[in-house]
C-alpha cells in the first residue's frame, strides 16, 4: 500500500487525497493534502464555481496522532462565484473560516459538553476563546434544525451571568426535555425573534407555556400566543411567600432592637422559617414552638407560607381552588404588609397558579438546566460574548449529541 493510501486511512477524511508529508522543525506532523473533487466549490454558498487565483498556503489543525500535533496544508484556490463574487473555494475537511478540521472541532466541543476549559486546553493546546468560536460552529452543524416543528408545552426563563448584569431568556421544551431558543435580555421584546422564527402555524400548534411572574413574560406570551395556556410556575409562587416571611422577619427584628428578650426569640429563625417543615430538627422545630408563644405575627407569616404551599400540593382543582380562595382572604386580612401584596399579586393570577394543578407543569426543568448552565458558565469558556454562552447552552442542554472521532472500541 502506498504510504499516502495509509496516511489518507489514518487521517480519516473523506473526499481528500494527501499528498506529501512532513515533520515541522518542532516535531508535528504537516501533511500537504488536496480535495478529490476536480472542480473548486464557492466557501460561502458551496456551489460549483470557476476558479479565479490561487491563495498562500493554509494550515487547519487535525486530531492529534500520539505525541505529533498534525496539521493539513493545502494553497487553496479563491473562485469566482456567479452569486457571492470572488471567494476562497470550500473545502471537505473543514468549515470556511476555521482553522480546525471538522473532526478536531467535534472533538473540542465533545470535551466542552463533559469538562472544563483548562481540561480542554491541556488536552488539545486551544484557548476558551478558540473553544467558544468552534463550539459556535458545531453547534451551527449539528443543530436538530426540527427542534422546533412540534413544540407543544414550553417552558420560559430568565438566567443571569456576569454577575448578573446581563441576562438571557431561555425557551426549553417540556416534551423533549431540552432548550430549543436563547434570547439575550430578559424583557417582552426579547421573545419576538422567537416567536418570529416559530411563524404564525407553530405558535398556535404550542399548548402550553410555563413562566414566572414577570411581568415582560407575561406581556409576550399574551402576544405571541394568545391561544396558549399560560401556567405559572408554582415554585415561583412560593418563593413570593417565603419573601415575605422574611421580610415580616426583618421587620419585626428592627422593631425588637430596643427589646433584647424577644429579639432573642427571634434571632437565628431565618432558616427555619424558610425551610420545609419535614427538613426541620429537633432543635429547630423546639426553637420555632418557641417562637408560636413569644411572636404570633411572625408564627403566623411562617403559617401563610406553608398553607399556600399546602393549597398548591392538591390534585383536584376544585379543592385547590378553595384551598387558595380561603388562603387569599386569610391573607389579606392578616395585618401583615407582606402578605396583603403578595395576596394581591395571586389573586390577579389566580387562574394561571391554578393551571398548574392540573398539568403539573413547573419551570423545574428549565431551573435544573438553570443550574446545568451555572456550572457551565463557572467553566468560564469566555462567557464575555452572549453568543458564546448561548452556544455553549445548546451545545450542553439542547439534546446535541456528539460522538467523538475516536475508535468507538468495538
Ligand atoms: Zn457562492
């Protein structure tokens, strides 16, 4: 067999001839290939094109053999494309515009989904920013391009990076249990490109949608698509509550500064207070009947918080809702400021909280993908881009799966 044949079959692309090889002065591999189509593709619209000139040599980077980093060289030829003009021709073994070849790229972005950048780096010699632009890339390619034919019951969310000083709205599908749409920003404007890009037919094929309490969400959704129903999360509701015990707490504690004895009873109850009954100790469950004798307002905040829950634990929709109903007068009659808002706010989303009882949809999926991509972020892959970050959120929570151009060991 000729030794090109062999270095053809090692390298392991198709529509490739290689042609000469060599080691550089420091020791890798450079091995001069050439397409094995005879007539040079446009880079930009990939179609058949006259050539025009040629370029100086260029290198794109390829998987490693053993200790050899190995580069592919070729002088490719720029075309002159009846549509695009003049442009440097296609080529099979990578991108346009990358330096990698398309198997050193799916490998970079199999490591991205399972490690981090300093892992990366020292496995294959590539900074995050590198990392980032090629992750772009692969996801691009490998993007399921029906992620979005059959949504029914979507979820929507916000999440917060840069120390929460920008943000980006994320769309997951509730069915298929991946995110389908990134928006950078958080307000009612960042989801008409989504809703854009669905089209009048899909949006009202969607069925349900899940989100917070925002207001924004709220806005969009009722414009984008008015036929769905609209669910809110549930836990977002609770954490109404438990914001408002807290803030009974920290009222009653400013109150208290003068009275030492009481404030002591009060002190050191934050976490008791927001914590679920049955997570309690023994200690803390003593201290908290402590608390039923000497502060009965904020015994009583602490009861509102664990009654809504109760009301929302309900199967039956009738009895939800007048579990609800009862916790709505209750707490607006409850002399506590906290409350009476947060009582206002539910009653004016009465009908979407309740929503809830009977599919038992909650943005939990987008809140646990919420903390895949904090870990994600804290990989610290240059999230300085918001393009970068949206990415790396599809390429680890989109369902893209990668299989990494290794031998499959079988
Ligand atoms: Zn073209």
């Amino acid at each position: 067999m000729r030794i090109t044949t062999v270095l053809r079959r090692l390298l392991g692309v198709t529509k490739m001839f290689v042609e000469e090889v060599c080691f550089t002065v420091d020791g890798d591999l450079a091995v001069t290939v050439r397409p094995t189509w005879r007539l040079s593709r446009c880079g930009q619209c990939r179609r058949k094109a006259p050539r025009y000139d040629r370029r100086p040599v260029r290198r794109w980077r390829h998987l490693p053999w053993g200790r050899c980093s190995v580069d592919l060289l070729y002088e490719p030829w720029r075309v002159d494309c009846r549509t695009c003009g003049v442009r440097v021709e296609q080529v099979p073994w990578a991108e346009r515009a990358s330096r990698f070849t398309h198997d050193f790229e799916e490998l970079a972005a199999y490591l991205a989904q399972i490690t981090d950048q300093t892992q990366v780096h020292r496995l294959l010699g590539i900074s995050w920013q590198t990392v980032g632009a090629l992750v772009e890339r692969v996801v691009a390619r490998r993007i399921d391009p029906d992620r979005l034919s059959d949504l029914r019951r979507i979820g929507i969310d916000e999440f917060s990076y840069r120390k929460r000083h920008r943000y980006l709205t994320i769309v997951v599908d509730h069915d298929q249990r991946r995110v389908v749409w990134t928006g950078e920003g958080k307000s009612s404007e960042t989801l008409v490109p989504f809703f854009e890009l669905l089209g009048e037919e899909r949006c009202e094929k969607i069925e349900t949608v899940t989100i917070d309490l925002s207001a924004a969400f709220i806005k969009a959704v009722r414009e984008g698509l008015p036929k769905a129903e609209t669910i809110f999360d549930r836990f977002h509701v609770q954490r109404l509550a438990s914001a408002a015990v807290d803030e009974v707490r920290r009222s009653i504690v400013r109150k208290l500064a003068i009275e030492p004895e009481q404030a002591k009873a009060v002190k050191g109850t934050r976490f008791i207070l927001l914590k679920n009954p049955w997570n309690l100790s023994r200690r803390q469950r003593s201290k908290l009947a402590e608390l039923q004798d000497t502060n009965r307002c904020l015994y009583r905040a602490y009861l509102l918080k664990e009654t809504l829950a109760k009301a929302l634990d309900y199967r039956q929709k009738w009895r939800a809702r007048k579990a609800l109903d009862e916790w709505l007068s209750w707490a607006s009659r409850s002399k506590l400021k906290p409350f009476v808002k947060v009582a206002r706010t539910i009653r004016k989303h009465r009908e979407g909280i309740l929503a809830y009882i009977k599919s038992r949809l909650t943005n939990g999926l987008v809140e646990g993908l919420n903390a895949k991509i904090r870990m994600i972020a804290r990989r610290a892959y240059g999230f300085h881009s918001y393009q970068a970050l949206a990415a790396m959120i599809v390429l680890t929570c989109g369902g893209i799966k990668l299989d990494p151009p290794l031998p499959t060991g079988s």
